[in-house]
C-alpha cells in the first residue's frame, strides 16, 4: 500500500533511530549507523504491515506457499524497500536535505549473497512477485554464514575471498529462537513394535539445533509482505562441560564447532553436482527444519493433519530441497503416528517441482552408503518409495528392466533426487517453453510417457521493480511521464510503451537515458577498479556466471579476429566498441578460471595496442553480483546470450536486459526463443546452430571441429592467438588446454559446446548488428523495443502462471 509519510516524519523516524539504537546525534553518527537507522525506520513500516497480514491469512484460512531452496540472491534491501513503499523520493529528499548522499548510504548495506546465479536470484523476484500479488509465502532457506565468495582480479586471474556477510550486523533479520527445531543426523535405528505400533529409535545419533531468522520481503505496494526464513545451526548444548571440566577444551568446541559448520557457507558450484556430505547436511538440515516448523504450526492453529495440504504447498525449487519429501513422511509416520497410505495421501498433495538444468551432470545424486551414514531412516523411506514406485513402473514398462533401473529413485550405489521428485511430486515444471519441451523430449522423456500430466514448461520471468524501477530509475521516470507508473504493478501495462515508438521525442529522450547510465557505469568502474571506459563506444556486455556451454570463450576468439582484422587492415571499419564480461567461476572449476585468464590477456592485448586501444576495449568487471549488475545492466547496448543451443535451461539476464533497452546477440536457446518472439526477428539478432541442429550431430557423432579451423581463416587465426605467442601472457602453455579441448577434445569430444561451429555465423551477425547500430534512427526504436516487449518477462506473469496451474493460491 502506499505509504503517504512526511519529510518531517521520515526525518524524525531515522533521528529517532540513531538516537535510540546508537546514542548518536547525525553530526557524530557514521555512514553505517545512518544507513541502519534508514533501515530500521523502513523496517518499522513493513514490520507492521506484515504482523497485521501473517494474522489475516490465519484468520481467512488462507493456503501458504513454502517456496523452498537452497538459495536466495537477495542482494540488497534499503533502495527496493523504498521503491516498493513508493517512499523513494521523499526518503531521497530528506537524506539530501540532511546533508547526506543517499548513494553513499546506500552502498553501506552488504549485499545478501546467499546464491550462485539464476536459480537463486530467480527465488528472490519470486518473493517480490508473491508479495506485490497479495499471495502468502514463505521462503526457506540457510542463513550462511559467508555467501557466495566475493571475486578480486589479481595478476590477470580470479582470486576468491571470503564473504563475511553479516560481520556488521544484519538489519532486516529477526531472529525467533522461540521457534527452534531439531534435527538428528547419524547413527543407527531400532525398529520397535509396540501395541500402538512400530516405533523408531535412534542410537548414536546426534541433533543439532535449528534456528530461524525471518526477513520481511515487500512487494511493491503490497499487504501481504513475503517472510524469507533463514535456518541457522547451532550447537544443541553450548559447550560441553563433561570436556571442559576434565580441561579439554578443544574437544568441547569441537564438538560446537562440528555443528555450526552446517550453516558456515554458501557451496560455489552451480550446475555441477559433487556429492559432498556437508552439502548433504546443508540440505537435510533447513529441509528438515521447515517441514517440522510446518507440521508444528498447523497442529497449533487447526489441529489435524489431515488437511495440511489445504493450507500449505510447497515448491521445490530445483532438487536440493528434495528431502523435504521424505521428511514429512517420516514426521507423520514416526511422530504423528500414521501409516504409510494415510501419510503418503498428504504428502503426495503437497509437493511440486521445478528443474532448471538440463545438463546431465547437473542432475544431483547421492551415494547411497553416504547417504545411508548420515541419514539411515530417510535412507529406509527413500526404499520404500522406490519399491512403490518401481512396482508403478513395472506396470508400465513390464520387463524393461534396463528401463525401469534407469528411472529408479535408487539404483546402482545412488540415490537420484529427480527421480524422487518426479514421484512423488504432483507437477514438474522447466523454466522456459523449450526447456520444458526438453525435459519431455530427452531428459526425463520415459517418465513423461507414463505421466504425461505431470509435466509443463513456464518461462521464468524477473521483477521490474529492482530490474527497472531500483535500477533504472531514469527510465522508469521516462516511461512514468509517458503512461504512468501503473505497470510497476501491473505489467501488461507496459504494452503501452509500443505507441510511444513512432514518437521520436521519446526515443531521442530513451537514448540519453541509456547515455546517462553509460555514464553512470564507467563512472563507477573508475571508482571501484580504476578503469576508464568510453560511453561514446557500444557497450557490448557478456554477464552470466562462467561455464563452458555460456560460452564466454566464442566471444573471447570474437574479439581476437576483431583484433587480428584490424592489424592486418588498418583501413577495416570497425565500430568502436567496449567488450564488457563479468562472470565468477567455481573455485573449483579449473578451465573457467583459465577462460577468466584468457579474457584477462585478451584485453590486456587489445587495450595497450596503439592500432587497436582506441577502437577495442576489452574490460573484465570485477565480483559480478546483484548490486554490480544492477549498474551494469542499465548501461548495456547489446546483451549476450550466446550458449549453446539446448543447454540455458532459460536464462533471466537475457530478460532483465532487453528490459533496459539492451538488443540481444543470442542463439535459439532457452527464453531467447520467447523473445525473438515477442520482439519479432527484426529487433534481435539470432546466428547459430538450432536445438535440433546439435541434438542431430549429438546423437550421429558427426560434428568435426577440425573441419572449421581448415576451412575458415579468421578462425584459424583466433585458436592460434591463443598459443602461437601473441598473447602477453607467462608461458605459452598457459592456454594449450583450451586450446586442445576446442581442437582434439577430452575424452574424445572436441568441442563440446560446438563454438568452433557458431563462429562464423556469429561473426556474420555481429557485423549486421553493428551496421544497425551505426544507422542511429534504426537502433534506437529497437532499443525502446525491447524495453515494450518485456512485459511478458515480468516474475509476475510467472507467478500468476504458477498459481493458475500448480498453486491455486488465493490472494489476501
Ligand atoms: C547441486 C548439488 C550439488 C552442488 C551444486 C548444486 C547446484 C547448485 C546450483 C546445481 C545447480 C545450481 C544452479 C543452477 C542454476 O542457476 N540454473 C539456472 O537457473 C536459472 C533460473 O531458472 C535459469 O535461467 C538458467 O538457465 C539455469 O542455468
């Protein structure tokens, strides 16, 4: 709802803040302390409002969604909450008349890195989608400790460094310890029958205690504020004293120490799988949690369990919350008392689940024996369930046993997590209409045959309030004074934005918005990395998380043919350009760290060659995350969105691109397709291979990468810059790996991810675009085009998508 406060009261409000929370006056508080006080009196407001709402759903009945995973990239908060509460300007206002720059105050917060990259920012527009429709969620999580780690550039590589997130205090959080659960890992279990039934026991187990912290999360002008809950481990008895009495105080922090380290950090893998055991515990543990905080709070406030799955769904965001499944079956059969139907009746009714992976190796699964060591009696109903289900895939495909172990829930040493949701789970959903045609098609096509209900694909979609309104403010100030701001709520709104096409004026005024944010960027880029960059040249932007199938390294050999095309032709037009990446590799993940170096030495190259500084700028932008893409992504011209076709499950900086006026460069893959739909294929730019394309030389090995560097000169050139000596790098050697695997392959598969193929194409289009972008008139209706389009990848057409097929959740 809308928030009609004073200047005078907002001012008395943080005033009050800084006196009461810190003792201080204005004169004598820190920026920190001024950022917080913010905080707070915005903190009040919302705290309010949702104490009042959490009430209501109570009191109407209302059905909730646990959106469950086991990441939220939340960013920060102070600016959204202010959008969302359309206080923005007045709180703007009255730090200016302060004395302060809210800038400066802004840029106090930490960001909540508490994810990798899509999936988790994905969970985070969810919340502002839920929210600003009315809808009653919680989201569940853990309150790591450290995000996700924070990226320096050190001698031409990537050097991690711990995130320490909360070292100066989190705001936002409320802790509950009121609402604390346990949970039990290890040892073995008694199966005891007694005359109310069988009971199990437990030996050598031990718990560790939960503890939840809650975030209000604003929609914008919303009543009904989403709660993020974040689990936090802790030692069920603080220090052992049996230990530190007999004097052995290290064993008596072990012991603490051992536990916490759950909740410690946020793994840095994405889309790759490596079956750890503390990841394991991760995921059992807010699992775990939630269910039991599930159970507890319906028995309170109705009693029977019978109709939990009236009043709660639960949403599995990718397999890593799987155990919740599990989990609820053995708290009704173990705790409540039911047998195994009367059980599976709820649990069956409750679940649903989202993929976002297509890469096999993406697939999570889990040692048995691990599992088993650390799980034993999750371990036994996982068995249970996989008899049962077995026995339905028996009926279906009698005999096939090759089949049928194939799509086991357990088999072969492992247990598959998909395989378990698919299941049980009542609908399974990819993230984009092509994705979730794969997922029918190849990844999980035997299940489909036999549950050709279960499956839908619904194209993700992103929040235009942080992506547009929190971000680009210019822009949404343009757009406002042209229709109003109504498609911040309401985003088939932004359709309107079509008929202010044919308006020059608005298009002159779209193009100096993006000017002013060109500006904004390489201002910021000076400041944070001493980098200067050009806001005259093309801003040319490649963000995405670092992985092989993005393929970072086809742009990286792009610019080196650039580079090469020039030098050996001094009078080639090119258009002065600023080649932008910004990507964190997994630390773990050695040929991404070796691209990083390799983008490293290609800029280092390009940007001191006195044929080439002044027409190519190849700049790597330092700890990519949602606050420097919130920079960033305003101030692109062209939006990369160049993987392998079949292999982005959906891709979201595609979205939050074009809606910044951004044009994209991208293969027919993920949501790209959707778009070039709904900006028609004159207003995107699409080269490469097709889905069908690869899939059709996958499946008859016919693809020869060597046939490519034969035949095509310019890409010749570019592979061979990368060893032959041209690069500044130490040791010629240093990128012979990525060199080899385009050429020869590991394991027999050169070129996986077909940029050898894609090159030229690529190439070819990129000169097209670039001829557009010199035609001035042409370029800037296809910019304000795209932000007209993208009302179709507003989070809140997901949601409603969402809520119409699988949720059924009523708005309060
Ligand atoms: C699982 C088990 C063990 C270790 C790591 C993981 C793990 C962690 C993170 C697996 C996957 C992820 C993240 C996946 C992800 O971000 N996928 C992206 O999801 C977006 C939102 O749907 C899509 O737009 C992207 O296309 C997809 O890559």
């Amino acid at each position: 709802m809308a928030h009609e406060r004073s200047k005078e009261e907002i001012k008395e409000g943080i005033l009050g803040k800084l006196k009461r929370h810190f003792g201080k006056t204005l004169e004598e508080a820190t920026k920190d302390q001024i950022y917080k006080s913010c905080a707070l009196s915005i903190r009040d407001v919302i705290v309010e409002q949702w104490t009042d709402a959490n009430k209501q759903v109570l009191n109407q009945g209302l059905k909730r969604l646990y959106y469950l995973s086991a990441e939220f990239l939340m960013g920060r908060a102070l600016v959204n909450n202010m959008v969302n509460l359309h206080l923005l300007k007045e709180y703007n206002d009255v730090l200016c008349d302060m004395g302060l720059k809210p800038d400066e105050i802004e840029e106090q917060e930490r960001d909540a890195g508490l994810g990798n990259g899509g999936l988790g920012r994905l969970a985070a527009c969810f919340l502002d989608s839920l929210s600003t429709l009315d809808l009653p969620v919680t989201g569940c999580s853990i309150r790591y400790e450290y995000g996700l780690f924070k990226q320096r550039i050190l001698d031409g590589e990537q050097v991690e460094v711990n995130d320490n997130w909360l070292e100066a205090g989190n705001v936002w959080e409320i802790p509950r310890p009121e609402e604390q659960v346990e949970v039990r890992f290890g040892g073995e279990i008694e199966e005891i029958w007694t005359e109310t039934g069988l009971k199990i026991r437990y030996k050598n187990s031990y718990s560790v205690l939960a503890i939840p912290y809650d975030y209000p999360v604003i929609g914008y002008m919303s009543k009904m504020p989403a709660t993020l809950r974040l689990w936090s481990a802790k030692a069920k008895t603080g220090l052992d004293m049996n230990y530190f009495n007999r004097g052995d105080y290290a064993q008596a922090m072990q012991e603490r120490e051992l536990a916490e380290v759950i909740s410690k950090v946020l793994y840095p893998e994405d889309n790759h799988e490596q079956g750890r055991q503390l990841r394991l515990k991760q995921f059992y543990f807010f699992t775990s949690a939630t269910m039991q905080h599930i159970v507890r709070k319906h028995k309170q406030n109705y009693g029977d369990l019978h109709t939990l799955p009236n009043y709660f769904t639960v949403q599995i965001n990718d397999t890593h919350p799987t155990l919740a499944i599990p989990e609820l079956l053995r708290i009704l059969m173990d705790e409540e008392g039911m047998g195994w139907d009367e059980a599976m009746d709820i649990v069956g009714r409750m679940f649903n689940y989202t993929n976002h992976t297509v890469l096999v190796e993406g697939l999570e699964c889990w040692n048995e024996e691990l599992f088993q060591s650390l799980l034993p009696r999750i371990c036994q109903i996982i068995q249970v369930l996989n008899e049962k289900f077995c026995d339905r895939l028996w009926q279906a495909y009698p005999g096939q046993w090759d089949k049928i172990g194939s799509m086991a829930i357990v088999a072969y040493g492992e247990i598959r997590m998909a395989n378990l949701c698919i299941a049980v789970c009542g609908k399974v959903n990819g993230v984009s209409r092509l994705h979730g045609e794969i997922l029918k098609t190849r990844t999980f096509r035997d299940f489909y045959t036999v549950f050709p209900d279960k499956f839908l694909g619904i194209t993700n979609g992103v929040t235009h309030r942080r992506w547009l309104a929190k971000a680009n403010q210019p822009l949404t100030e343009l757009i406002a004074d042209h229709i109003g701001d109504g498609f911040l709520k309401d985003y088939r709104e932004m359709d309107r934005i079509g008929d202010l096409l044919l308006k020059e004026s608005f298009l002159d005024d779209f193009m100096c918005v993006k000017r002013k944010n060109k500006e904004r960027l390489a201002a910021h880029l000076k400041k944070t990395q001493g980098i200067e960059i050009d806001p005259g040249t093309v801003f040319d932007v490649h963000a995405k998380r670092l992985h092989e199938y993005k393929r970072q390294l086809l742009k990286a050999l792009h610019i080196l043919h650039l580079y090469h095309l020039r030098k050996t032709n001094p009078q080639v037009q090119i258009e002065p350009a600023t080649f932008l990446f910004a990507a964190k590799a997994s630390p773990g993940y050695a040929r991404a760290k070796n691209i990083i170096r390799l983008i490293l030495a290609v800029a280092k190259l390009v940007n001191n060659d006195p044929d080439t500084k002044d027409i190519l700028r190849v700049v790597f932008i330092e700890n990519y995350s949602v606050s420097e893409a919130e920079v960033l992504i305003p101030a692109a011209d062209i939006s990369e969105q160049i993987s392998t076709a079949g292999f982005e499950a959906s891709g979201t900086g595609n979205m939050k691109f074009m809606m910044n006026g951004a044009v994209t460069i991208g293969t027919m893959d993920g949501a790209n397709v959707e778009i070039s739909e709904e900006v028609g294929l004159d207003n995107i730019f699409i080269f490469g291979a097709s889905e069908q394309d690869i899939e059709k030389m996958e499946r008859y090995g016919t693809y020869k990468p060597g046939e490519y560097y034969e035949q095509n000169t310019d890409l010749r050139y570019a592979l061979n810059a990368m060893i032959d000596g041209t690069l500044p790098v130490a040791s010629d050697r240093q990128f012979s790996d990525l060199y080899h695997s385009l050429l020869f392959g590991d394991m027999d598969r050169a070129d996986r991810y077909y940029l050898l193929y894609d090159f030229a194409p690529y190439a070819q289009v990129y000169e097209t675009m670039m001829s557009v972008y010199r035609n001035k008139d042409e370029w800037k209706r296809m910019a304000a085009m795209n932000t007209a389009k993208s009302g179709h990848f507003a989070a809140d057409r997901t949601i409603h998508e969402y809520n119409d097929k699988i949720w059924h959740l009523k708005e309060m």
